[in-house]
C-alpha cells in the first residue's frame, strides 16, 4: 500500500464521499481500486514508481552513455569504476555520460 499512486481517501475525496461515513466494504473497495490503478500504471511503464535511494551495480561498456534502470533519475551522487570513484561524469536525464565510457 506504501507504493499506491493514490490513497483510498484521495479517491473518496475525488467522488467527493466522506471517507469517515464509509462502510468497511467501501472502504476496501476504493483500496482494491487505487492499488488496481497502481498497478496498471507501474505495469505500462514497466517500473515501480517510487522516490528511492538505491546504490547500484551495471555492467557498462565503451560507450560514452550508460542507461540507468528507472526513471525519473533526480540525482546521482557518485560514481565508481572498477571499484575506484570518478569525477568525470555528467547526469543527462536518465543516462549517465562519460567521454571514456
């Protein structure tokens, strides 16, 4: 339930019902709905929507851009290779560039 796009109050509020005069059923009901919608809506654009803070782990290549795996990528805040930090990368929305790869 911590991932929904959407609680079950902001839907009652929507249909403009008062979440505090709803019966249990209802209630459950505008959950299986903002978690459906969740879902269908993670599922199309392949990811979880979260905000995050993960460290990570890719294989690059030679390439000067390297994809990360989700978006929207909001900050980075540092950057190894072969276990030694680097400095002369740059964030582009979702990639990360480097004129060495």
């Amino acid at each position: 339930m911590a991932d929904m796009l959407a609680t079950p109050e902001d839907l009652a509020s929507l249909l403009r019902l008062d979440w505090d005069t709803l019966t249990d059923a209802e209630k459950a009901s505008l959950t299986m709905l903002a978690e459906i919608g969740t879902a269908v809506v993670q599922g199309e654009v392949r990811q979880r929507l979260v905000q995050a803070t993960d460290t990570i782990s890719l294989v690059g290549t030679t390439e000067s851009w390297l994809p990360l795996p989700e978006r929207p990528v909001t900050a980075v805040s540092s950057v190894s290779l072969d276990g030694q930090p680097i400095d002369d990368w740059q964030l582009h929305g979702s990639r990360l560039w480097r004129s060495d790869g």
